[in-house]
C-alpha cells in the first residue's frame, strides 16, 4: 500500500520482523461513532486556517483591516461549511439508497442459493461484501468529482490536532448513533464539547469520541514488549549509549519482535486517524513507560487507509471488506516467510 520512501513502509523500522500483530479498524470500533460525517466540517476548518494563513502573511497592517476580514472570514467560513454540509448529506443519500438496494439483491440471491445443495457459502460471503463495497466506491467517485472535502488533505496530523477535541466515553457510557454523529460536535449542552471559558468548541474544533478503555488497552499492547526490561534499565543504556540523552529513549534489539499495533480503515483521511486515535496511544505509552519519547514513535503504528488529498480527491488504496482481507492475509504471509527463514537459520547453526 505504500511506497519503499514511506515510513509506513513494510520494509522499514523493523515493521516485516515483527511476529504478533493487532490490527483494529477506526470508525466505529475505536471511535464511538464514525467519524464520516464530521470530513465536510473538517476540511471547512482547515480551508479557513489557510485563509487566515494568507491573511497573517499578506498583511501589513493589523488594526481595522484585521477586525474587517474577521467579519468577512466568519461569514466566508459559515456559508462554505453550510454548502459542504449540504453537498456531503446529498452523497450520504445516494450511498444509502444504492447501499439498500444492494442488500435487497443479495437477499433475494440468498434465497435462490439457499435452494441450491452446490452453493459455495464462502463464494457467496465474497460475493456479498463485493456487492455491499459497490455503493460505498461508486459514491467516493462522486465525492472526488464534487470536491465537497479539498482543502482537507493540506494538513497532517500535528495540524489536525488543533481542530480536533477528543472525548472518551464514561464507563456505561451509551454509543452515539450515526443519526446524531455529524451534529453532536454542535450540541451546546454537552459540557465536553466546551472550552476552558464555557464557550461551544462548535464554531472551532470537532468533537471525535473514543471507546470507553481504547486508548488505554492499545497503549498496554504495546508497552507489553518492554515488560522484560524496567523502565530504569531503559534509562541506564540510555544514558550509556546517548551520554546522557534521556528524550530519546529506545527499546532493546527484541522489542521489535513484541506487540504490534496497525489500523486498519476505509476512512479517507489518515491524519484524523494519526491525531485522535495513533498519537493519543502513542502518549499514553510513554506515559504508562515513564519516559518523554521514543524513537520509534514515528513509524510505530502504521495505518494503512483511503487518502484524500488537498484537491479533496480520494485515492481508493483500502476500498472494502475484502482489500482488508487481502492486507491481513499479506501481513500473514509476510510473518510466516520471516518465521520459517528464521528457523532454516537455526537450523543451519551449528
């Protein structure tokens, strides 16, 4: 899925060593709700941070002129967020109506199946969520061609922080609904979706809800390969190895043969993922092994996803069930040959 230059690359940072692997999906199984519906608010977001960009670096003078294009930058933002967000429901609605009708095809191939003794199940599971992935690529065309999202692949994850407001559910906590999902981040009455002044984050950050416990059991996975060696041990070859430099702490030569974790979507914006989801565990892992950073921090966990890019045009790299199938089976593949080139080495020891 990705290039020999990327980071994510399986060649690169150890990533075709490693043996055990999790691999989650984003929306839906880390997020309390899917996080779709919140890209037209996003990319509206960015495209008024690159306005205000422009504006910081064009202008000269900072007194009326900046109170002026305050005014027209609210209004500029308000009408293009209400044209995306009208724009993104009119796709949602084709999604939904061709997604409906591909379920009630394959309902009625399932009855004519069910009356043939020959029916191949595994063939027409395949079958079936080929058939259900149809809608989904035919309507990520249509958002490509409309370009409801450009401006959305211009910032990477360390911006898209900034816009962002995370919110993990409370214990018991009930799931949000996709009903609700695009204008939760709009509900004034929720405490968490306020700033440190009381004031709605509305106008300014999207809300992006995590599980209950998701951040804290991926970040455990992980730190589950240093068990063997205690933090002051870490910090002892550190300091022998880097004179004294404790800011970049690394594991020892089999830490890479632990634990992995990769994320595995068809969401169509990677830096979301990489900033309510990666860089939060990545966090509480250093938080959990008491140091302040790793140096494998910036290709620990890799996502493998869709991407859309800043002309709002979404590359298709994970399109469906059975692409994810196809990735697993790959990572598969990949530990089973490193696993058995291992073991004709040993043997050949002597």
């Amino acid at each position: 899925l990705f290039a020999s230059t990327s980071k994510y690359h399986p060649s690169r940072n150890g990533l075709s060593q490693r043996k055990r692997w999790l691999v989650v999906d984003f929306d839906g199984t880390c997020t309390a709700h899917d996080t779709t519906p919140l890209l037209p608010k996003l990319a509206s977001l960015v495209a008024r941070q690159k306005r205000r960009t422009l504006l910081s670096t064009s202008s000269s003078d900072i007194d009326e002129k900046e109170l002026e294009a305050d005014d027209d930058d609210s209004i500029i933002h308000e009408q293009d967020l209400q044209n995306r967000l009208l724009q993104f429901q009119e796709l949602e609605k084709e999604y939904f109506k061709l997604y409906q009708m591909a379920k009630e095809e394959i309902e009625l191939l399932s009855s004519s199946a069910n009356n043939n003794e020959n029916n191949n199940n595994e063939k027409s599971f395949h079958d079936a969520l080929n058939a259900l992935d149809k809608p989904s690529n035919f309507v990520t065309q249509l958002v490509s061609e409309s370009r409801v999202l450009r401006d959305l692949g211009y910032f990477d994850a360390r911006q898209m922080e900034d816009i962002l407001h995370l919110v993990t559910e409370s214990k018991g906590e009930s799931t949000t609904t996709e009903s609700n999902a695009a204008t939760e981040d709009d509900d004034d009455d929720d405490d968490d979706d306020r700033d440190d002044d009381g004031k709605s984050l509305s106008d300014k950050k999207v809300v992006v809800r995590l599980r209950h416990g998701c951040e804290t059991t991926l970040a455990r996975i992980l730190s589950d390969e240093y068990a063997t060696t205690t933090t002051n041990e870490y910090r002892k070859e550190q300091e022998e190895e880097d004179d004294n430099d404790t800011n970049s702490l690394r594991p020892n030569s089999s830490s890479c043969l632990g634990w992995s974790l990769a994320v595995l979507s068809i969401n169509w914006c990677p830096a979301l993922i990489d900033a309510s989801l990666v860089r939060p565990v990545l966090k509480r892992k250093r938080d959990i092994l008491g140091v302040t950073s790793s140096a494998r921090d910036d290709a620990e966990i890799p996502i493998w996803s869709n991407r859309v890019d800043a002309d709002g045009v979404v590359s298709l790299h994970v399109p469906g069930a059975l692409a994810k199938r196809d990735k697993i089976t790959e990572l598969r593949g990949r530990i089973l040959r490193t696993t058995t080139s291992e073991d004709d080495r040993s043997d050949d020891d002597p």
